[in-house]
C-alpha cells in the first residue's frame, strides 16, 4: 500500500466454499460437499448432550474503518445462507441445539440485522424453518445498558417483520 502497511485477508473470515451447494442429500443424508454444512453437522454431532447453544459465526456486522468486515468478509446475503445452512446441519444433528443468530456487535453497521431479517421474510422456506435461528446473541463491551436497548431494538425489528420475538 502507499503508506507502507500490509493488508492481510484472514480466511476465517471468509464465505465458506460451496456454501451455496445442498445442505443434504437426496436420500436425506449431510452433503460434505457443502463444507460448512458438514462442518456444523459434524461438531454438533460430535458435542451432542454436552453444547446445546451454537452462535452462527462472530460478530458478522462489524466492520472496520475502511466498511471492510472484520470478522465476514461475504455479503448481507452469504451471510443470511450461511446461517440457513448452518441451522439446517445443527438441527438434523442435534434436534434440541439452539441455533444463534452471530453475535451482533451493532455499531458498525446497524442495518446488518433488519437486512437479513428482510431476507428471511423474503423466503418462503423460512417460516417452516423457524427463520432459520432460534435466539439472537448481542456482543457488547461498552454499556451495560446496550443489552436492554438493543434487545428491545431487536424484537421490534422482528416483530415489524411478523417474525415471532426470540430471546
């Protein structure tokens, strides 16, 4: 770069390869093609009886100065598969895993979270799917009164969307 810096893009946040690919397979089974998928089918198998909460990624919304996403690289809309994906692979499991929506950190980008819930009503699988998350978890250091406000904020999003509240 100009000023001499090194940019350096981490894989772990990145889109998943193949994320777009089936979860399952036609005779019901984890497709290991869709790697993230697999991947959750597989720890959630795996931790069964000993986790039941699973958060669907780390603070998918924060952004740094540049609007350049630290933690998700992706799009609003990869982002939105990737939790669809993944609720689909923890629930065939684990029935009872409660599925988290990623950890919000709010500040960055504050339309992250109506945006994917746009989506979510967009798409006509998603109320057979419980709109593919089971709680929505908040990442906040700053202000203790941020986990009123914007829990508060969050099901009046949910709730303008006819998308039933979610602790």
């Amino acid at each position: 770069t100009p000023e001499g810096t090194l940019t350096v893009f981490s894989h772990a946040s990145s889109v998943p390869a193949n994320l777009y690919q089936p979860v399952f397979r036609s005779d019901g089974s984890i497709n290991r093609d869709n790697y993230w998928g697999y991947f959750v089918f597989k720890t959630v198998e795996r931790y069964r009886g000993r986790v039941r909460f699973w958060e669907m990624w780390n603070e998918p919304d924060l952004k740094d100065e540049h609007g350049n996403g630290v933690f998700w690289s992706g799009s609003r809309e990869d982002y939105y598969q990737l939790l669809k994906v993944g609720y689909l692979a923890a629930k065939a499991a684990d029935p009872s895993a409660v599925v988290l929506f990623g950890g919000l950190a709010y500040w960055t980008d504050p339309g992250f979270f109506p945006y994917v819930l746009d989506l979510m009503k967009s798409d006509p699988s998603a109320p057979a799917n419980n709109y593919y998350f089971d709680a929505v978890a908040f990442h906040f250091y700053a202000d203790p009164q941020h986990i009123w406000n914007f829990t508060h904020w969050a099901r009046e999003q949910m709730q303008a969307r006819g998308i039933a509240s979610k602790p």
